[in-house]
C-alpha cells in the first residue's frame, strides 16, 4: 500500500513472507506516511531512531529532547513555536496509534488497549503521583511536559517491534506454508514459467532451511501440523492458530507435537472461538449444536489425529475411528513428520 494514503494495513493473510518481513516493510511505509505528512519531527517514530524505556522518562522526555529536530523546537524561546510543536507532537503520535490500531486491534487487543494516549497519560500521572514522596519528586513543570508530550504512538510501535520484528515460530511456519504453496503450483508451461516456478521453489526452500536450522525436528513436525490446519480449517481455525502462535509462551518454546494436540483438544472442549471485527465473539461450529454429545467427541478425537496426519494432500478420515485405527494413523502420520525435515 502506497505511503501516501492515510491508513496502512499489516497483510496477515500474506504467507509469501514472513512476520518479521511484513513487519519491516510496514513500519517502512509507516515512517514514510508519518514523514510526508508532518515533515522530519515525524522521523523521531522511527524505531531505529532511539531506544524507549517508558518507565524511566528522564529528565528529557524519554530522550525525545536530546535528539533533532525535536531539541531546537522543544527549546525555542518563541512560545508560537512551542505550542506547534506541542501541536505537532499529538497529532504525529496519534497517526501512529490510529494506523497501528486499524491493523492489530484483533491480533493485538490488549497492547492497541494498553498504549492509548488515556491509558499511557493515565500511567504518567500515576508514576508522577508515586514519585512525590520519594527522594526524587516530579517538579510540576516537569510534570506538565510529560502529560503534553506522551509518546503513546511510539510506545505501542516499540512494543510490537518487539513482537513481529523477529524472527519466531510465526516466520517458520509462514516458510512451511510459502514452500508448500510454491511446490504445489507447479502445472506445465513455457520455458519461462517452468524457470520462474523453479526459483521460487528453490527461494522458498532457501529460506525454509535458514530457520529450519534452529530448530529440532519436532518442532518442526509441530509447524507443520498446525500449517494443515491453517490451510484446511477454515477461517475460525486460521484465527485460532494465528492467535495461537502469537502468544508468548508460544513463540519462545520448541513446540511439541502434544502441544499441538492439547492446544486443540482445550480449543474443542472449552469452545474455540475467534474475535470479531466488531468485538463479538463467534463461537467454532465445532462447539455448537450439532457438533456436541457423541458426535461431538468423535469430532474432537478425529481432529486429534487429523493433526498428527500430515500430508500435503487432504486428509481423509473414515466417519468412525476404531481406537487401534487411530493409533495406527498416529504412528504413521508422526513417522511421515520427522521425515518431511529432511525432503
């Protein structure tokens, strides 16, 4: 999306690159929107540019006042200049937020909530109120700057950085899918189309083992099984595992394939459920109606060893599974997954 536009959207749903990928070429056309628009104070939300710690401002406004071209506004002795600085400041902060929020409010509810500038002014006061019977109080002008200079936009830029600007299980998995698309694209053409869908296989593969590389095999097996459930589960289910892989606990763990199975047994039993744009939920039809009783628990058991099954094809399933069928299917679907690492 160009950066001349007002509103800039993160492409969850492009598996041709990674988080970390999107993330970077996000915060590109962010700085260029923010830059166009308020001119070079905007490069300060650059988040290259300075290092926040927002619960240690300073005694200059979180370092904002030592860097340009905010210093030699900030310290003008022209007081028009000053409050269009002032001016300038909210409404460069608020381009931020309101583009961040637009793009992960869903993915990211609770930072979009926690850095809004009531919360993060909410905060300051606060940290202002705790320091008045300490050793080192808040003057009140100090005070005052803090409260008309909150970095709200830049805090909750900082914060994400620190989430899609790495490389975590999101990126492998979002490799698994971008190799599995590229190899199963392949249909006879010229010279020149054969040629352009080998590069891609051979990039795509490139990539798969540069992060394959840090990672145990099961981990990997792991991917790969919610990679099929992200493809064939329909749009809950590839809520469910975008979510999923964005939490903490799991992007910082080797991931087993019991995790795996657990994870989506609890999401069965406890009812799965996907946020809404308009802030509803709606509730997987696993956990309806028509999915519960005897049915339902056939439902969650085939589903269980659906995930252990992966091929690059469908996975069929007869309706009924005898438990030996089952297992059966379990110690052949984690033997066809170790195997995959080394096609």
């Amino acid at each position: 999306m160009p950066a001349t536009e007002k509103e800039l959207k993160f492409d969850f749903s492009d598996s041709s690159k990674t988080d970390s990928q999107k993330w970077k070429l996000f915060v590109k056309d962010l700085l260029y929107l923010v830059m166009n628009t308020h001119g070079p104070l905007g490069s300060l939300v650059d988040v290259r540019t300075i290092t926040l710690n927002e619960d240690s401002p300073g005694d200059n406004l979180w370092g904002f006042t030592d860097l340009q071209p905010f210093t030699e506004q900030f310290n003008s002795q022209n007081e028009k200049t000053f409050l269009a600085l002032k001016d300038k400041w909210f409404k460069i902060q608020m381009l931020v937020y309101s583009n961040l929020d637009s793009s992960f409010l869903t993915s990211d509810n609770e930072l979009i909530n926690k850095y809004s500038y009531t919360a993060v002014r909410a905060r300051i006061e606060q940290y202002v109120t705790s320091k008045s019977d300490s050793d080192d109080p808040v003057s009140d002008d100090y005070a005052a700057l803090m409260v008309q200079f909150v970095p709200f936009g830049s805090f909750l830029l900082h914060h994400l950085d620190k989430k899609y600007g790495v490389e975590e299980a999101t990126d492998a998995i979002s490799m698994l899918i971008a190799h599995d698309v590229a190899r199963n694209s392949f249909k006879d053409g010229s010279k020149a189309e054969l040629q352009k869908w080998c590069n891609t296989l051979g990039s795509t593969w490139f990539n798969l083992q540069r992060v394959a590389a840090k990672h145990d095999p099961e981990h990997l097996a792991s991917l790969q099984s919610l990679m099929v459930i992200y493809n064939k589960g329909g749009t809950t289910w590839k809520d469910w595992v975008t979510n999923l892989l964005h939490q903490p606990d799991w992007k910082d763990k080797s991931i087993k394939i019991a995790d795996v199975t657990k994870a989506i047994l609890q999401a069965k039993s406890f009812g799965h459920t996907a946020q809404a744009s308009s802030g509803e939920e709606k509730v997987h039809f696993l956990s309806r109606g028509r999915g519960g009783g005897q049915r339902g628990a056939r439902g969650a058991r085939e589903v269980h060893v659906a995930v252990e099954v992966v091929v690059h094809q469908a996975v069929v399933l007869p309706p009924i599974l005898s438990q030996r069928s089952a297992r059966r299917c379990l110690v052949l679907g984690r033997s066809a997954l170790l195997n995959i690492v080394s096609v």
